[in-house]
C-alpha cells in the first residue's frame, strides 16, 4: 500500500472532534474528509460480535445506566462483553462525558443527548467503507485496534481470532491490503503475527518512550510504533526510521493544544520537527489541508 511511505492521516476514532466517536455517522464524515485509514477499537459483545467502541465499559458514552441499569457488575461498570449485538443496538451513544459530573470531556464538540447514534459492529464499519471506496473510487484503509485481550481471555474469548477471521472474510489479509492493525499488548501482537500467522501491516502501540532495545525487538513481529506524541524526540523516531519502523502517532487535537499556538504549530511539530510518517487525529479535514499546503 503506497501511502505507507509517505505522510498520512488517521481519522482518530471517526471525525471525533465533530461527531460522537465510533459512530457510523462520525465515520461517513470523517471518510468525505478523506484521510488515509479510519480507526476501529474493537470490543467483543457476549455473543462474540466485535462492537466498534474505545473502552471495554459502555457507561462514559452511552445512556446503559438508563436502559439497563441492573446489568452492572461489582465494580460498578457495564461491560460491553455482557451485553449481546442485539443489546448494544438499543444504547444511544453520545459525546464522551464524565459519569460523576454528566458534563462533556470536551465541551465544545457536539451537544450531548441530541440527535440519534448508535454502536455499530466491525462488519457493519467495514462494510460501510468498502461501499464508499466503491462509489467514490477512493481507496481508504481501516486501522482496527484490539482492545484489552487479556481481560477478553479472562472472560473465556479470543479477540484477536475473532478480529482476524472479520477481517480476512473482508479481504484484509496482507500487508499491500489497506488494513493496519494494532494492539497495545505486545505479546498479543507478537501472537497475531507467530501463532495466528497475521501477513497484515502490524503496528506496536506504546504508552512511554521506548528505549532503542525495546523498539528493536519491536522489529521481530511488527512493521510500526505508534507512540504518544508528548513522550518522544526526534531521536526516537530516527532510530526507529533506522531499525525499518513506520512511526504513527496518537492523538493531535485541535481542542487540546498544549503548549502550542495552533493547531497548524501542532501539526508542523508532528509531520516537521518530529518527522513522523502519520498521526491520529480528532480533526481529520484539518490534517489533510495542512498536508495540501
């Protein structure tokens, strides 16, 4: 896939900044605004349907405690793993919000409880894609995320099987295929690549700057980092530009500038100072016109 070589844009969960994230119609936006890869993390429901959704609980951006509010286990949270596909589909899904507070994480993105979003499924994702790249003769790429695995064999499921056979029954199956998958758990990843025997462009998340040894020994299994863009230098992403490593980092938000005076100084950090091969953002358009330009 050529893009890979070159810089790209990831719609970070859909077009987030201005839609529900995950929600199919977050995603058809986020496609018009034509980045490189749409983003899918991926949860399993009870009857093993992967449920397009960031975190493993349900309650921080759907009305659960509403609809079901005896489904919740000791802990207090509503796990999507209880619930089955036909389940999911009756939650209304909103803006991201605190639980404690009822107010938006961020409270200039769109309003919460207006209008109607739904969860959707891997399939229902993919499929919307594969139709759209039809009709506009584009070709954007999905970059599914397996989310938790260990909790999901703890409960008795394996995720990543399940990912795997979703995604290869779609025709993702090699590396030239516009498909990147990641994972958080390295030796999860490490498995989807030796024991699964994934062909798939595999990208190796991290939570912290990696020491040259630990991203060396990324290399036996997968094709790219993607780190935190806070946590590294220049340096970092040389020496795994140097080891053969794609670097795509995560998140850049025109609503979360840090230090920075705009969202262009932001994005000029990421793509320029720091030389990185692609980013995940919340504002898919204003990435792609800052690559135009």
């Amino acid at each position: 896939m050529e893009s890979k070589s070159t810089k790209i844009v990831i719609a970070h969960r859909g077009a987030s900044g201005y839609l529900p994230e995950h929600t199919l119609a977050s995603k058809a936006m986020a496609y018009a605004m034509q980045p490189d890869f749409l983003e899918q993390d991926l949860v399993l429901s009870k009857d093993d349907i992967p449920i397009v959704i960031h975190d493993i609980y349900l309650e921080t951006v759907t009305d659960v405690i509403e609809k079901f509010p005896d489904r919740k286990r000791a802990d207090g949270r509503y796990y999507v793993i209880d619930f089955t596909y036909h389940e999911l589909l009756e939650l209304q899904v909103s803006e991201r919000f605190d639980t404690k507070t009822k107010k938006p994480i961020y409270k200039n993105r769109f309003p919460l409880d207006k209008s109607t979003f739904k969860l959707n499924s891997l399939q229902d994702e993919i499929e919307l894609i594969q139709g759209l790249n039809k009709s506009t003769g584009n070709n954007i790429g999905i970059y599914p995320e397996i989310k938790d695995p260990a909790f999901h064999l703890k409960e008795g499921k394996d995720i990543s099987k399940i990912v795997l056979e979703t995604l290869s029954s779609y025709g993702y199956k090699n590396k030239n295929d516009a498909c990147i998958l990641q994972c958080f758990d390295v030796e999860e990843l490490k498995r989807i690549r030796k024991e699964l025997h994934s062909k798939l462009f595999l990208v190796q998340l991290t939570e912290a700057e990696d020491s040259s040894s630990s991203l060396q020994s990324y290399t036996d299994y997968a094709d790219g980092v993607g780190p935190w863009y806070k946590q590294i230098s220049p340096e970092y992403i040389v020496e795994a530009h140097d080891l053969g490593l794609t670097v795509h980092a995560f998140t850049f938000r025109a609503d979360d500038l840090g230090e920075f005076e705009s969202f262009d100084a932001l994005l000029n950090y990421g793509f320029n100072t720091l030389d990185l091969d692609g980013i995940f953002t919340d504002f898919p358009d204003k990435a792609v016109q800052f690559l135009k330009k």
